[in-house]
C-alpha cells in the first residue's frame, strides 16, 4: 500500500534539510564544491566560463565595464547572434534531433517536432519575410501570441537579423497589448487568429485588432492561423495584414545570414508591472543575457543536449524566454511547449506528457504545484514518471508542504528540487542551491549562485542577523542583469537603485540593487524570500501592479475610488480584492460588480480578476490621508488589526468587515 498524505506529512515534516541523491552529483553539470570559492576569488572573470557556452564572431575584449554605474557593460567589444547560438551551431551535430516538442492543446492533435534543421529552416523563411514586410535591425516587433511553436520561431527570426522583439502575454488584454506596442514604437505585430483553452477556440485576432484600434502609429501584421478550418473565427483582416503560412511559403528555403550584434545590443524588450500604471520596459542584451541563460540553465537545470527538458511556464513571460527557448536552445538539448493547461481534458494531462515524452527535467510554479497537491497524488502515481532527474520551481515562495509534495510524489524522493528565486529583471537564475552540490532546505531558494552577491539588509542597509526579516539586495553586477528600462534611465536609477547606493559615485561598489523583495538569511547564507515589498501583487507567479488594476476599476462608470491588495489564497498564493467606493448615490449592485471585474479584465487580462469587490463608504487612511493598504490587506485575510485608533476614520474598518463577512 502506497504511503498516505498523513504518514508522508509525518516522515517528511521533520526533515528540514535534503541532500542531493549521489546517482544526481555524479552526472551533474556542476559537482564541484570548490566553484563557489573560486568563482569569488576570479570575479568578474569567472563569467568568463558563462559566455565560452556561446559561440561569439569576435571575441570580447572585457569581461565587465563598470566604469559608469548602474550602467554595466558586460562582455564588450564582443559579438554574436542569438539566433545563430540556438541553432546554426548545433545544426552539424544535432541537426536532426529535436529542438521543439510542441503538445497542442486538443489530445488527436497532430503534435509537431521540429529538428534543429527543421527549426533552423523556418526561422530562417520568416526572417527572410520580415526583411520583406521592411523589418530592419533594431525595429522592435510585437509577438503576442500564445504557446504555439511560431512564437520561438519569430524569437529567434527576429534574433536573427537583429530586430529586438518584445512578446506580450497572450492571455493580456487588448489595452495591454496597446499600451506596451505605443510604449515600444513597434511597428510590426505578429499574431495569429486563435488558440485553444479548455477545450474552446479563443478568438485571439478580434483581441489584437482591438488593441490595433488604440496603437497610435501604423502598424504591419502578421497572422498565424493555428486553428483548423472547423474551428476557425471569421474575421476579416484589415490591410496591411498578411497569413504566416504564405509569407513563409514565398520565401521556401531562403537563407538570412545572421546579424553580427554587439554584446551589449538588445536582444528583447519584456514589459513587466512596476508601482505605476505605466509597465517597466525591461532590456535584455545579446551578449550578457545568452550567457545568463545558458550558464543557468547549465549549471542548475543540469540540462544536457540529450535531455527532454520541460518548463511548464508561458513563453509570454520572461520564465519562458530564459528557460523554454534561449537557455535550452543554446544548449542544443530538446525543449518541450504545451499550448494547454494542466487540466485538460483532465488532471492526468501533464503526467501523461511527461510519461509520454520521457521528460528529464519539470520546471514549474508553486502554483501549479499547489493545485497539483489539491487534486491528489492519485494522478501523477498512475504514471510513470521515473524519466525525471530534476524537478524545479519559480515565481514565488513555495511553502515546505508543497516543496515536500513536489519532491516525494512527482520526483519519487529521487530528484533534486530547486527552488530558484529571480525576476524579469535578472534575466535569469540568482538565488537557487547547484542540484549537484548544495543540500536543500524546502521553502528557503538557497544561496545566492556562484559569482553572484547578495545579502538581506535593514532599512539602513546594514546586513540583518540570522532569522531576522529585511530586504534582499545584490551587491554586484551580474551578466544577466538588465541594462535599463527602454527610454527611461531615470526610471531605472530610481526603482532599482535609488534605494541602497551611493548615486553620486561613480565607484561600482557604491551600486546595490534592489530587487523590492523581502527576505531572510540562515546561519548557512540560504536566503528564504518572503514576497515583494512594493505595490505589486504576486498573482500565480504573474507580477501585477495594484496601480495598474486600480486606474482600470476608476475607469468603471459609478466608481470614485479604488485600493486593490493581495489577499492570501490557497492556489494562486495571493488574490485580487478591490475596495471600492463608488460615486454618491450610484447603485452598489451586481451590475457593478460585474462592470468593474470586466473593467479589470479589458484593462490587463483574466489574471488580474479580482476574486472580491468590496464597496465601502471609505478607505482606511492615515490622518496625513495615505490610504492603509497593509490594514486593508489584514482585513481581507481576517487577521488581527492591532490598534487602528491612529487612522483618521477608524470607523470605518467595521464597517468593512462587517460587509467582507455579509459577501
Ligand atoms: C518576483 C519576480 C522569475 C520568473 C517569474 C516571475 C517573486 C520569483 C521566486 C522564488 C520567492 C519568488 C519575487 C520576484 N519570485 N521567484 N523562487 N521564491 N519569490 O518573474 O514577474 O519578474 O516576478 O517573483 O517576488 O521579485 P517576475
């Protein structure tokens, strides 16, 4: 008979560290204890080791240029082509292994592999055709697609003659996709007419002609038709618009050399939420961010070019630029994409992949795992899943329950879990133990990487003692890093750096970023990071400005005000709820409830949903009027409010209680 949950919970519970199973270190990338110290004794040197994963066309001449700080330059004078890196150099070797396995969401789906020669074929067709359309290197082009294999493709096309592409999620809204498409001046859009969820064609298109409606400059676009004709929408597309399958078709076997691109020329833009309504264009260089993407993926996801390697995320997010398409490809081994979701057609679908494709590696959310817990482990018991050697997680803290599910149940107490803790802004990996060296310690990420600096702070930015809460900082720059927010320097000095440097100087040691995350030490250096310490909401491991849903539920007729905070939630880790006072006299109805969630939905997407209107009368606000988020945020998780008799209108706080209690 199979352990139970409870026998589990009571074995595993007391067990606070793990060490990595011997049969792992002995065929792991990186065993060596040693390169913690030696990539400290030889920094910034030591990255020298990330950027010999890439094959450059002129050698670098400096490792890092730190002369003017924040400004970092890393690997200059050296160049190379992102798009080459993925597939050109594999092709003699690998050419016909695969590079994509791509799983449609519907189960008779005719699933597509492409090889390395096959990939190399079609990226190369559609850079030719963007050259076409005029697409020239350093126009930034919009990909707004979802988990289909033509969004690597147009990565890696765009990569290919040098046009940085910034992918907007999918599943954003048609406001979304537009603000990010003015923000960037971007020219081109690649799209396609739909996808599938749940079983049900989207119509993706009439979402992204929409957006188009509100883009303040001309725009060409591209349409991939990834629906089959039964289930295809009947939307006519404007001019200036023209099918995928054609442009690729009349450019049959075409070859595009690669563009040389300096170390430091940008790669992507990724748009990312930040305290204002305005998301943070965060730029990603060619020569710094590969190297971080490879060395990651290298040295903590162990991947080997042989390996099946599968990463659950949405290429729409940085987790999926770094570690579906850049890290593994770069790497040469075989990256899995699946357009659906976990649950469909039921909860076996995920487990029935992994058995299917024999997956080595699962890289996942807590999330994911938190509701992989809810349903049982009856569904990944019935298959067999011992193809895997390493499983890890990302987005945000993952409780020691879930860690220990994760570890015994989908890795059969046989893999190494890595916890890795990073942001869009890093690029890549920054704190995680190395599978193959560090032992772990379910809910804490670990130590910082090798060569990486970081350290939990006080206000004052004096290091905080074992076990006590401060603010994560890193100390040095790292190749990965971003370079700045697109157009906007001054943004970028202020939000990450403002904080902890010396700004003033221009010595690279006065430089501290901050990541806006809270955070403790242990004895042992493994940092436990507790969540953002910002505006920003961590929403299933998707970053959402409280901003940016508040200024879409006052653009609801009938509202006045609005204070969205995170409340916690038992799958999604934290939830949307919104207070809202409305106009005098305006009907606090279901109408309104529904007309503010749609608001929400128009204004970012179905992710920023709110879980709970409250209308109230008043927020909660200091005598000098600042309104109360962390009370608000006690107040939507029933916890205990201490004294609110310093707030201007304490009178208040039972009046929302006593509505939270009556919903
Ligand atoms: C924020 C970054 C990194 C790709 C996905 C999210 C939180 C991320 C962890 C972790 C605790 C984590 C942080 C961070 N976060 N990973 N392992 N443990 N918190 O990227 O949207 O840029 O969000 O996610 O709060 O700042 P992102």
């Amino acid at each position: 008979m199979s352990e139970t949950d409870t026998d589990l919970e009571a074995r595993l519970a007391e067990q606070d560290s793990f060490e990595p199973p011997q049969s792992f270190i002995e065929q792991a990338n990186v065993s060596d204890p040693d390169i913690y110290d030696a990539f400290e004794n030889d920094w910034p040197h030591c990255w020298e080791d990330a950027a010999d994963l890439l094959e450059w066309s002129s050698d670098y001449e400096q490792v890092l240029d730190d002369s003017n700080p924040p400004f970092y330059e890393w690997f200059t004078g050296g160049e190379l082509n992102a798009s080459a890196n993925c597939l050109d150099r594999h092709l003699e070797e690998r050419g016909d292994e695969a590079a994509i396995e791509w799983v449609g969401e519907p189960v008779d789906e005719d699933n597509r592999t492409y090889t390395y020669n096959e990939l190399h074929r079609e990226v190369n067709e559609f850079a030719a055709a963007l050259q076409e359309l005029g697409v020239g290197e350093d126009d930034v082009v919009t990909l707004y697609m979802p988990m289909i294999p033509e969004l690597p493709v147009a990565m890696l096309a765009c990569a290919r003659i040098g046009a940085p592409h910034s992918v907007v999620f999918a599943g954003f809204s048609a406001d979304a996709l537009a603000t990010r498409m003015n923000a960037a001046d971007s020219e081109y859009l690649v799209t396609c007419d739909g996808y599938y969820r749940r079983g049900d064609p989207l119509d993706h298109f009439d979402k992204a002609t929409t957006g188009l409606d509100n883009v303040d400059h001309e725009v060409d676009t591209v349409v991939v038709e990834r629906l089959p004709s039964e289930d295809a929408f009947a939307n006519t597309w404007p001019e200036q618009t023209r099918g995928y399958d054609e442009l690729v078709e009349n450019h049959a076997g075409e070859t595009v050399d690669p563009v040389d691109r300096d170390a430091e020329d940008m790669l992507f833009l990724m748009y990312t939420s930040g305290t204002t309504g305005q998301p943070k264009g965060v730029k990603h260089t060619t020569g710094g961010y590969l190297s971080w993407a490879a060395w990651t993926s290298h040295a903590v996801l162990d991947i080997k070019p042989e390996d099946t390697y599968f990463c659950s995320a949405d290429i729409g997010w940085i987790t999926g630029h770094s570690y579906i398409v850049y890290g593994p490809l770069t790497l040469g081994t075989t990256t899995m994409m699946y357009e659906g979701t976990p649950d469909h057609p039921d909860r076996n679908r995920l487990w029935e992949i992994i058995e299917e494709y024999e997956a080595n590696q699962l890289y996942t959310a807590p999330t994911a795992i938190r509701a992989f817990m809810k349903w049982g482990a009856e569904y990944p018991d019935s298959h067999d899943l011992s193809s895997l050697r390493l499983l890890g997680t990302v987005g945000e803290p993952i409780n020691p329950r879930a860690w220990k599910w994760y570890y015994k149940h989908i890795g059969n107490e046989e893999c190494p879990v890595v916890d890795t803790w990073w942001q869009t802004e890093t690029g890549g990996m920054m704190l995680t133990t190395l599978p193959g060296v560090c032992e772990m310690k379910p809910g804490s990420a670990g130590p910082p990487l090798p060569g990486v600096s970081a350290d939990v702070v006080d206000m004052s930015g004096s290091p905080v003692s074992a076990g006590e809460a401060g603010y994560l900082v890193v100390n040095k720059p790292w190749p990965g890093m971003l370079r700045t927010l697109y157009n906007n320097d001054d943004r970028f000095i202020n939000e990450y750096w403002r904080e902890y440097s010396n700004t003033d100087s221009d010595e690279s040691s006065d430089w501290v970023y901050f990541p806006e995350d809270g955070a403790k030490i242990d004895g042992d250096g493994y940092i436990t990071v507790l969540g953002r310490v910002d505006d920003v909401l961590n929403v299933s491991g998707h970053r959402l400005g409280t901003m940016e849903i508040e200024s879409a539920i006052v653009g609801v007729e009938g509202v006045a005000e609005a204070a969205v905070v995170g409340g916690e939630h038992d799958i999604k880790g934290e939830a949307v709820y919104a207070y809202v006072i409305t106009e005098d006299g305006y009907n606090h109805g279901e109408d309104l409830r529904e007309a503010i969630v749609e608001g929400v939905e128009d204004a970012i997407g179905p992710i920023a949903r709110p879980e709970a209107v409250i209308f109230t009368r008043e927020l909660p606000k200091t005598r000098s009027g600042k309104i109360m988020r962390r009370l608000l945020e006690d107040i939507a998780n029933g916890d205990d409010l201490g004294d609110t008799s310093t707030l201007r209108n304490p009178e208040v706080v039972e009046d929302i209680q006593r509505k939270l209690g009556s919903d």
